[in-house]
C-alpha cells in the first residue's frame, strides 16, 4: 500500500507490504521514476530467471530512499509527513517490507533480537550530509 502525503497529495512517502498481502501477482511498491526499487511475489517452483547483468547508467539521486524487510520479531514504525508531523504508526512484524521516500521516519523495537535488512541507495557520506533529526528541526 502506497502512503500520499497529507499536505502534498502528489508526495510520496513510503510504501508498506505485509506478509499476508504477498500474491503470486508481482506487486511493485515503488513508482519507476523513484532511485530504491522495490516488489514482491510469490514464487512457484521451477520457475526461472534467465541470467543476466545491468548496464551501465547514470542516474540521479537527490534524496536518501531507504527499505527494511523485517525477518523476525516486530516494530511499531513511526512515520513523519512532509510537515514533520505524524502521519501514521504501523506495526512491521517478520515477513513485512517498508519502503520509505520523502517521511521522516524511526521506530521502537518490541521484541527482543528483532532481525531485518535494511537497504538504502548510496553512496554513503555520514550522518552530517545524510539527516536532520526531526526533534532538532526548529
């Protein structure tokens, strides 16, 4: 499911998947134009994905995309609207998969040794070129 900003209905914030809501029909949860992409599906037995590689391609990114697929245990994600104001809490538990785009987001672990992936479109230059902790934006 795809989360529209409240302010900018235009803006995408992040996209959620639950587990139980995976179908053999491929489900893309990001847009084409945004840098992280992201889908899912159930899979059959024997089927197959002919081998290949990507080309090279120069692409442009001006904000940090990021995704957690959580494998075990559970949180309750908080997530933020363009306006730095709640927009939502949802519990993420193992199997579920968000992808977050233009909301701020955190949030607290409720089950010890919680285990996910976290992805994130790169490169990587720390923290200072990377965030603004929303309870310093004035």
């Amino acid at each position: 499911m795809r989360y529209y900003s409240k302010i900018d209905d235009t803006v995408l914030l992040f996209s959620v998947i639950k587990m139980q809501d995976i179908t053999e029909q491929r489900l893309d949860l990001s847009p084409v134009e945004n840098s992280l992409q992201a889908s899912a599906k159930i899979l059959k037995k024997d089927i197959e994905f002919r081998a290949h590689k990507h080309l090279p391609l120069d692409r442009h990114t001006t904000r940090t995309e990021e995704a957690w697929v959580f494998l075990k245990g559970s949180v309750m994600a908080t997530f933020y609207d363009i306006d730095d104001t709640v927009y939502d809490q949802i519990v993420l538990e193992a199997g579920d998969c968000a992808v977050v785009y233009n909301a701020g987001h955190s949030f607290t672990v409720l089950e010890d040794n919680t285990t996910l992936y976290e992805f994130k479109n790169g490169p990587y230059y720390g923290v200072e070129k990377d965030k603004v902790f929303l309870s310093e934006v004035k």
